[in-house]
C-alpha cells in the first residue's frame, strides 16, 4: 500500500501496534521522522518514495502489523528481518475549468398568418470563445508557470459546454472573447480560485448566460389633416395618424435552431 499526500504539506501515519519506536530512518526522498508512535513524513520530493525503516535491536521474532482500513494508521504485519520498507507518494492536485453557456434559441412559432409569435427556449451555446487567465503568478513545485493577467488557454463551447486543460491550484479569471452568432458578448470577469486538495482531478464549474440580439421596430406615421380656410387658402397640420396597418415581411427564409422551416 502507498500513503498519499500533497506536495510540500505533511501526514502522519500512527503506529497502533507500538513498535515503531524500535526503528530508526534509514532513506528517505522527502523530510521524515520518528515522533513517538508517529512517522511524520513532509512531502519535499514529488512522486514515489521509499521509506526504509531498520530495527534497532534485531531478534528473530517475526513482528506481526496490519492496515487499518479508511485510515492513515500504518501498523506493523510483518517485518522482514531488520529492515522495514513504507511506501509514500505525493502529489500536485489540479483541476478543470468547466464551463456552461446557455442562450435564448428559436424552436419554433405560435400564431395564424399574420400574426406569429416567436418562440424561444434555453439552450447550450456553440462557438462561444473564452479565454482562462492566470490571477496571480501561478508556481508549480518552485517554478513560475504562469505570470499574472497572462492568457493561459482559450476554449470554444460545443453544445454548451467547454473544458480546460488541468490547472494547477491558484487564482484564475474567465473572459468571454467572442460570443455566438446572434448573441451579445456578456463582458462580465468570473473570478476563479482552485484550490484542491484530492488527488483526484476537480472539475470546477461557471454557469453563464448569454442576452440574444433584439430588434424593435416603432413606426411613426404622420399625415396632413384640414386645420382651417384663410382667404380662400386651405391649411392643413402634420399630426401623428392612428390606425395605421403595417405589414412586416421575411426577407429570407428563417429556420429554427434545429434546421427546420417555420
């Protein structure tokens, strides 16, 4: 079995059966020592390690230790002659950006000739470009990686959905570059902080939603009506007419999101 940790923090591992005083250090790739019943490993070398323990006074007695299960407790199942072998392994957590863009879409239309209504559902938007930045200055064991305000990637969502590559913990903000066709582009900064702690990839996720273009057409119809009679001369006003009828016309055939003819 092999104890995992995060690079550069610490566990401890419990000795139940009492023996673990009785060893001393021999290797190490990372900063261990014996408190007590405690092996208390600090993780300063990235990847696999070997911890080899030798006993201080050596009998023929087999000691018998065990693994506690849901546990960090290590205790000792056998030892074999002096020497005693822990396996550790640490590691440098990281995560994802996963994002979700949704936007008004036509599905389809209400209404006799003449008089339609559009109408609009939520959908996941494609081909809306973002760009991941770094926050802060982003290190990865003692190495700069990636330099505040610096564009880290770009991604483009597909039926909605995008995903970054893996990031290491820190600071990072989200920007939409270009929005979908149809759609106006939400200049909003989303702050992300990354911050995992598992060895397990974490997949953090930013909803957003995007405003459709919109048109409004106000007609203004004005027209000359009689106002009086000045020697022999008719005079008319300009004044705004009601009732008025407009027809408005496609200029083009219009489809819905999924392709077809409305």
């Amino acid at each position: 079995m092999s104890y995992e940790g995060i690079y550069q923090e610490s566990i401890v591992l419990t000795d139940s059966n009492n023996v673990l005083s009785e060893y001393e250090i021999v290797s190490s790739n990372n900063d261990v020592k014996i408190d007590g019943n405690k092996l208390i490993v600090k993780f300063t070398s990235l990847g696999s390690d070997e911890i080899v323990l030798r006993k201080k006074k050596y009998d023929d007695k087999v000691s018998v230790y065990y693994n506690a299960s849901n546990s960090q407790d290590f205790m000792f199942l056998r030892v074999d002659e002096v020497l005693s072998v822990v396996n550790v392994e640490s590691y440098l957590p990281s995560s994802v950006i996963e994002i979700s863009k949704t936007g008004e879409m036509l599905t389809d239309m209400d209404g006799l000739s003449g008089d339609y209504d559009f109408i609009y559902e939520e959908r996941g938007l494609s081909n809306v470009l973002f760009g991941i930045y770094a926050g802060e200055d982003i290190y990865e064991v003692d190495s700069l990686i990636y330099r505040k305000d610096e564009l880290i990637e770009s991604i483009s969502t597909v039926n909605g959905k995008a995903i970054s590559n893996k990031l290491p913990n820190g600071k990072y903000y989200v920007k939409e570059l270009k929005s979908a066709d149809g759609f106006i582009l939400d200049d909003n900064i989303i702050d992300v902080v990354l911050n995992n702690t598992s060895n397990d990839v974490y997949t953090y996720k930013v909803n957003l939603n995007n405003e459709r273009q919109k048109i409004f057409i106000n007609l203004h119809k004005q027209g000359e009506v009689f106002n009086s009679v000045v020697d022999n001369k008719v005079n008319y006003n300009n004044v705004d007419l009601a009732g008025i009828k407009f027809g408005l016309y496609t200029g083009h055939d219009i489809y819905d999101i999924d392709g077809n003819l409305l």
